[in-house]
C-alpha cells in the first residue's frame, strides 16, 4: 500500500533523496511536560516567522500591482497611437527602461531570511523518535483507559469537560494509518471514518491543495481498514468509489476481484495483538480501602514534626505503606522544579517503563534539595548519614512507570519515599498491584513504603489529564 508507506515515511522523518536534517535522536518532547514548552515556543517563532514572510511578499505584490497599472494606463492612451506618433516614443521607452525593471522584479529572490530562519526551525521539529513515542503514547492512553475515538477526536477526555478544539481530519488520518499499520483494524476503521467526516464537513478545496494527501488515499486506506476486518462488502464499496474517481487506479483494480473471492470464501481472520493488558488490568481496577486497623493521625515522632505535626494515613500494615500530607508547601516545591529542571534528562535503561525524564540532585547541589532530604529523613527516621541524593521526574504525554514484574530489583533498598509535586488531574496513580492499593496524587504529599524482603513492584498509571512532577528518595 504505497500511500501507508509515504505517509508514515514522512511523518517518521525519514531520509528522503539523501537529505540530512542534522538533529539529535530525539528532543524529549513526550516524554517530559518540560521538554514539550519550548514545542509552544517553536510554534510561535514559525508563526511569527510566515507572518513576516507574508508581509515580503505582500509588499512585493503591491510593486507588481503598481507595474501593472502603469503598463494599463500606458496601453490605454496608446491604442490609436499611429495617429499621433508622439506616443511611440512613450511606448518605446517604456519598453526600453522599464521591462529590465520588472523582469528584476520578477526574478527577485523574496523572503531569503524568512526561508533561512524555517530552515533552521526544521533541525528543532520532533524527530522520527519523538513521533514514534508520541503515537506510542497515544495508543496506549486509548487502549488503557478505553478511549472512544469520537469523544478524543471531538476533544472530550472524560465525561465532565472539554479540553481542546475539535481534531482535524489529519489527526484522525494519521491515527488510522498507525492502527492499520499495526494490523488493529478496528481501531483503524474508527480513526479513518472520523477523518473521513471531518474531510467531507470541514475542509475547504485550499486547505486540501497543501495536503500531503488527498480523499482517494483516505478511500484507499478504507478499503485495507474494511478488508482487515472482513467487511468485503464494505471494502468494495469503497473501492468501486475511488475507481470512480480514478479509473486507472491499478491498485484497486487488483484488489476488486480480490474482494470479490474473499467474499466468497472468507478466511479466518488473525486477532490483532492485545498491547497494555497488565497495565490495563492495573489501572481500570477498583481497589476498595481496607479498614479496621489503619488509622489517619496526626505524628509528632521527632523534634520538628512537634513543632509542626503531619497528618499521616496507615494505608497498608503489610507492608507499612503510609502517606503524609503538607509534607512540601508550594515555594519549597516550585524551587524543587526549578532546580531540577537543567538537570531533567532521559534515562536509557528506563526507557522501556518509564516516559519520563529524571534529574539526580544532591544535598550539596542547593539549599532546597539538602532542605527536603533532612525533612524526608527526619519523617521517616532513617539515619541523616544515609543516601543524599534525590531524584526528581518529570512526566510526559501518557508518563507513566511501568515495570516487568518478573525483573530483579536494580539494588535492595529498605524504603521508598515519594513526594508528589503536582496533583494529576487524572490518571496518575502509584498502584500497589500486590497489596490491591491504590493512591491519587497529592500535591505536597509524601508515600512511603518500607521494602521488608524483597523490592515491592509499584506501577504508575499513564497521565491523562493534567501535569505531572513527583520527588523520589531511596531509603537505606
């Protein structure tokens, strides 16, 4: 399906004709909320970038337009000119001087720094690895929160509010072609009918002259979409539209009689590759709180906490999961993200199960990362000499951890301490798969779980809504 192929060759970035875009492998821009601002920027310097070259050549349209009447008015007294051959002179001249001047015109090369400055912005787009993550990203935010296309497409993302303007047809396209990519074709059939609703109902005929496609390779990928799912019916329906249009389409010519045998003898159809499951499973659980012997009270354990005692929530005896509230006020936290953010950075051997981006700081780096890690110590009543480090993440599009629980622990730590810095409007959530506990984001809020034998697998479901930044401590 060569249309498939052009299209997710240009969307990945590929090299086409031997261009090199000289860029890194990726600039992060999914995997960190951070890293996504300076996108807004690069929109904005493009945006203002055309506005300028805009007004290069409406400039130079007004010279045209000027040469134009000129030329007008001179033809317009001229028309009798044999009866007075005074106005040859005026008509040979004219020739004479001016047509050098508007062939200049003409050949004038416009917007010269206006193309250089969009050259240099196209080494600053997301790369094929930013786009591969990002449709990643937005498969498995469909798949692990049952997503209906419709409602994503017209901006709903839950039930209570509307959080963006309608998709376009390409964003739906696009979407499709990832799904039929993939072999989903159910998925696709849905994505390729919304663009092909908002092609019919939004597009106008100079929007589609600066498409990288066109209603025949919508109705081409329809057919692939329809013939996946064993709706041959269908298919042709689409097919015999798109010969209609074009009847040399060799493609679909090949494809009719095709059609027409599946039809006939259907195949059984392969089931398409189940993605997300655990996580899934993970996320759409409800777990119910146990009660009896947890407790909500207020601690004062140390010298500190009695000056300023913390509300502290047992969520779990087993294996001693608490939660501390108003452990971090919002200056402290601000400052905290502040600090970190030169430091963000994206960890190679977590990049697997975690779209995250992590900045390592120390005691000694500054004044709130030392003041926060004796804050932490002294809640939990680990030794003051213990690991000074504390790391700070940052989420993206869909952030999530996601861990293999059948892998060994990294290093055995004896607790974790997990302060949020942001409360995710939705989705978000630290689960403890094993302990059938789960626990919403809480601004300021500190988790801490104690590792008694072996490391406890904990998973955070993707981000749906909201940003999201949290501190985490490993405790020996």
């Amino acid at each position: 399906m060569l249309f498939l192929c052009v299209v997710v060759t240009a969307c990945l970035g590929l090299q086409v004709k031997g261009e090199v875009v000289s860029a890194p492998d990726s600039y992060d821009f999914v995997i960190s909320s951070e890293a996504q601002l300076s996108l807004l920027k690069l929109r904005e310097t493009q945006v203002n970038n055309l506005q300028s070259y805009k007004k290069v050549l409406q400039m130079h349209l007004q010279k045209i337009r000027r040469v134009i009447r000129q030329s007008t008015d001179l033809l317009k007294q001229t028309t009798n000119f044999h009866r007075n051959l005074i106005f040859g002179y005026k008509v040979l001249r004219h020739i004479h001087n001016d047509w050098p001047q508007y062939f200049r015109l003409l050949k004038k090369d416009l917007g010269i720094e206006q193309i250089g400055i969009s050259q240099k912005l196209l080494t600053q787009q997301p790369t094929s690895v930013d786009f591969e993550e990002l449709m990643g990203a937005m498969r498995r935010l469909q798949t692990v929160y049952d997503l209906d296309s419709y409602a994503m497409a017209e901006g709903f993302i839950d039930d209570k509010d509307k959080n963006i303007r309608n998709w376009s047809a390409d964003e739906c396209l696009i979407l499709g072609l990832m799904y039929l990519f993939l072999r989903n074709y159910n998925q696709s059939e849905h994505w390729l009918q919304l663009a092909l609703v908002y092609y019919e109902n939004y597009l106008s005929p100079e929007e589609l002259k600066i498409k990288l496609w066109n209603y025949p390779n919508l109705l081409e990928s329809l057919v692939e979409a329809n013939k996946g799912l064993g709706r041959y019916l269908e298919a042709k329906k689409y097919a015999n539209e798109l010969l209609s249009i074009n009847p040399n389409h060799t493609y679909m010519l090949t494809q009719l009689p095709k059609l027409k045998y599946l039809q006939s003898n259907p195949p059984k159809l392969a089931k398409p590759k189940k993605e997300f499951q655990l996580q899934k499973a993970i996320c759409s659980k409800r777990y119910r709180r146990k009660s009896g012997v947890l407790v909500c009270r207020y601690v004062d354990w140390t010298p500190f906490l009695k000056l300023a005692p913390l509300k502290m929530e047992e969520l779990s005896m087993e294996t001693h999961i608490s939660i501390f509230y108003g452990v971090l006020r919002q200056k402290d936290i601000d400052e905290l993200k502040n600090v970190s953010r030169p430091k963000l950075q994206r960890i190679e051997h977590l990049s697997g199960n975690c779209s995250c981006k992590i900045g390592n700081l120390s005691s000694s780096s500054h004044d709130v990362v030392r003041k926060v890690n004796e804050l932490i110590l002294d809640i939990t009543g680990f030794p003051s000499k213990g690991n000074q480090m504390l790391e700070v993440i940052n989420y993206g599009i869909a952030g999530n951890y996601n861990p293999d629980d059948t892998a060994r622990p990294r290093k055995q730590n004896k607790a974790n301490a997990l302060i949020f810095l942001d409360n995710a409007e939705r989705g978000g959530e630290i689960v403890f798969p094993s302990r059938h506990l789960k626990v919403r984001p809480r601004k300021g809020s500190m988790l801490v779980w104690m590792n008694l034998e072996r490391s406890v697998i904990y998973h955070q479901c993707p981000i749906l809504k909201g940003n999201m930044w949290v501190a985490n401590k490993v405790l020996n």
